[in-house]
C-alpha cells in the first residue's frame, strides 16, 4: 500500500470501474467510473471520470461526465470538458463556456 494514501480518500484510476454505493469522508476523486450512489465532502470527476448515479457533496467538480441526481449543498463546478445529465440541486453553481447541462436546476436555500 503506498504511504501518500489520505485516510477518508478514495480515488478511482483511469480504466477502473465500480459498482455499488459509497460513502467517503473526505474527496472522492474519480477518473474511472463509479456505477452507483456516492456521497462525500468533496467529488472531483476528472476527464476521463464518469458517474452513474445519485451523488451527493458539499463540492463537486466535473471536468468528466455525472447522471442522474446531483446535490451540491455549497458549490457546483461544471468545466468546459464536463457533461451533466439529471437532475440538480446546488447552492451555488458555475459552468464554464463549453460545458454541457441538461436537466432540471433547483437552488438551495442555505
């Protein structure tokens, strides 16, 4: 096992695929795919990253591609290579020229 592992962490290589729900106290950090429900503090879905499934964070940052229920509780970041589909909840959001969403928006109040 290697030494720089961050305890609360997960992170999904390119080529990997998950199925299954999960629950991750920290960042969960996706370049594979996850097939299933996620919920953590912080979800950063790389290029190459996909996400099949309810996901659930306080951040999220998609440069890959999400479906179906999205929450961001504090911050939503769609980038200019990132694709949304489904729908979404978020307190704040940003999507960068380029980026794709198609579904349904709802604010949350906080």
């Amino acid at each position: 096992m290697s030494s720089d592992n961050q305890n609360g962490c997960l992170t999904v290589g390119e080529g990997v695929t998950l199925k299954g729900n999960f629950v991750v106290p920290d960042i969960a950090s996706i370049s594979g795919t996850i097939e299933g429900d996620l919920t953590a503090r912080e979800i950063l879905i790389g290029p190459t990253g996909v996400l099949k499934g309810n996901i659930n964070a306080e951040i999220i940052d998609i440069r890959g591609e999400a479906y179906e229920n999205i929450s961001a509780k504090k911050s939503l970041f769609i980038r200019s290579s990132g694709k949304v589909t489904g729908n979404v909840e978020f307190s704040e959001i940003e999507v960068e020229k380029g980026g794709n969403l198609q579904g349904s928006l709802t604010k949350i109040n906080t």
